[in-house]
C-alpha cells in the first residue's frame, strides 16, 4: 500500500503537473499544501462513507460520574469520527435519527456519553492514520478529494478545481454505492454535497478547491 507521500504525490499528478514531492514537510508550495489539507480530507472522507476498514463496533466503557438527569456515564471514543450507531439494550440509535435517551457532551477531562442504561455498544467511523489500512477504493477517493482541495492554490485554474471537484464527488457516490452498510442515512449525502461546494463554482467543490 502507499505511504502518505505516494497519496500526495497522486493527488499532484491529477493535476498535471510533474511536480512530486519526497516528503510532506518539504519546503515547497506543493508539499505545504498537501501537508496542510491532508488529514482534514482524509479525516472528512473516512466519515462520509462507511468504509469496512474503519468501521468499528464495541462496547463502551463506563467512565466518570453523569450528571444528575442521568443514571450512567460512558466515555466517548476518542478515535471516534462519526458515531453510526448506539444500541441500549434493547433499544437503538443510528445515525440520522433524533437523540433520544442519551445526551454526548464534553467536560475538562474529556467526551462523555450519558444515558440512563447499564450497557451501551457503539459502532462508529474509527480515524485511521496507517496509510497501509486503506483500502484501494478509499486511496482512489481520497487521491480525487484531495487533488480537489490543492488544485486551485497550486495551480490557479478554477476549471481544473472545477473538474476535480466533480470527479471527487463522483468518486465517493461510488464508493457510497459499494459500501458493505446499504443504510446510510440521506443526510451524510446531503454533506457530501456540501462538502464539495467550493465558492464560485456553481455549487461542485467547497473549499478544497475554492479560489479567493
């Protein structure tokens, strides 16, 4: 699999340029824009679609004291970057769905999730860093998306920020359509589409390709 510097380096050839990169933190205006848009990207898509090699399902361990309207406290994954689902016994949330019968909130010792149950499992979008996890499906977007985010400031074509745009987000409705979990809520395509809205461009980038 590619390492961090092989994703940039893809990204940079969707641009059409000869320009590569040895490592992230060179001092050059492509490597300090790959540097500066990856892991908001990667992080961004590892939430947008249910990946399978993200996709983390375990019990949540209880943790800290609830505030008085809740009986039970359990501590907020920290690797979490989107909650899918929470089940309660015999009671369930999913994304998408209102809250109810439990409550998520941060204190000075970190995030917390409050219910009134004695046991709580959680399958979530976990933040994967190791490029060695990815799978080619996700490489593929990612490359798009963040090709997307660094188009217009390295090379100041709106068009090609344009294209690229489009193409990240065909990309990720493909991945969406491939993904093992067909019950993704509307709402997380509804995001993608403003995640890709980059200003001046009719509504197809955000602002990984926006110009000023």
């Amino acid at each position: 699999m590619p390492a961090d510097t092989d994703i940039g380096n893809m990204a940079l050839s969707r641009l059409g340029t000869r320009a590569t990169i040895a490592d992230l933190t060179e001092n050059s205006t492509e490597a300090r824009q790959i540097n500066l848009w990856y892991a908001t990207v990667r992080d961004d898509l590892q939430s947008l679609v249910d990946w399978n090699f993200n996709r983390v399902s375990q019990a949540l361990a209880a943790s800290g004291a609830p505030p008085a309207r809740w009986a039970s406290s359990y501590a907020y994954p920290s690797d979490c970057l989107k909650m899918r689902r929470l089940d309660f016994g015999a009671a369930s949330w999913v994304a998408g769905d209102p809250a109810s019968g439990f409550e998520i909130a941060s204190s000075g010792s970190g995030t917390f999730l409050y219910c009134n149950e004695d046991r709580v499992s959680a399958v979530y979008a976990q933040r994967v860093t190791d490029p060695a996890r990815f799978t080619p499906g996700f490489i593929l977007a990612f490359v798009d998306c963040l090709a997307a985010a660094v188009a217009h400031a390295i090379t100041q074509k709106s068009d090609l920020a344009e294209m690229l745009a489009k193409r990240a987000a065909e990309r990720i409705e493909r991945a969406r359509a491939d993904s093992a979990n067909e019950g993704i809520a509307q709402a997380e395509a509804d995001r993608l589409a403003q995640s890709l809205v980059a200003r001046d461009f009719d509504g197809l980038g955000d602002a990984w390709g926006g110009g000023a």
